[in-house]
C-alpha cells in the first residue's frame, strides 16, 4: 500500500512539472515573439482583430503583456516564485480564454488548456494563498 501511495505520489509530481514547463514554455516563446514577432499571426476574426487594433494603438498595452509573459514565462520554467507567476499571469491567461470564447473561436482549445493549466497550478499551490483568503 506505501509502495502505491509512494507511486501516485511521484506520478503526480511528474503531471505538476510537466504542467509547470508546458506553461512556462509557451509563456517565455510567447512574450519573446511578442517583442520580435519571429512567428506568424495567426488568422483573426474581425472583432478580434478590432481588440489586438484597440490594445496595440495605446502604444504601451501589447508590450507590457510580453513582457509580464516572458518574465512568468522564466519563473515557471525556473521554478522561482510559482505562486507569485501564476497569480500576475492570471488576467492575461483569463483574457485569452475569454478572447477565444466571445471573439475568436479559432484558439479556444488552447486557450482553455491554458486556463485550465493555469488554475491547476494554482490549486497545487494554494497553500501559498491561504494568507490572502484569511480573514483578519
């Protein structure tokens, strides 16, 4: 019976890394593109290329989400501060979903892998939340 709770235990860890990085990877190469844009764009219904328009004519908007996705990006794939990664990268992750749901439905399923990834993450760590949900 150790052997098997012992066993699950590992397995478990090994889903949780593999998340961690698959999150981590498409974060960095995310926010690296978004910087030096190296991939191509995907194609985009009209509304959504109307939102991407909107954000990128503020002239600040679209380089700060790279950034934040770069810098979450290296903290999940180094494995520093986790909890604090996926708390910062939430929103975008949330808007991504969201995007996909009502504008686009081309990267829906990404974008829910992602979402989904990101909230499993955080339930692996929700001891490091335990402090912001207690009432004083």
């Amino acid at each position: 019976m150790k052997a098997e709770v012992a066993t699950n235990g590992r397995v478990a860890h090994f889903i949780v890394l593999g998340l961690r990085i698959f999150m981590g990877l498409i974060f960095l190469i995310a926010g690296i593109n978004g910087i030096f844009q190296f991939l191509p764009m995907p194609r985009i219904s009209q509304e959504g290329m109307n939102l991407m328009k909107a954000l990128g004519s503020t002239g600040y908007m679209l380089p700060l989400v790279s950034i934040v996705q770069f810098v979450c990006g290296f903290m999940l794939l180094t494995n520093r501060y986790v909890p604090l990664a996926l708390t910062i990268i939430f929103p975008i992750v949330l808007n991504i979903f969201l995007f996909h749901l009502f504008l686009d439905h081309n990267g829906i399923v990404l974008g829910t892998i992602v979402f989904l990834t990101n909230l499993t993450l955080a339930w692996v760590n929700r001891e490091h939340y335990e402090c912001i949900f207690k009432k004083v």
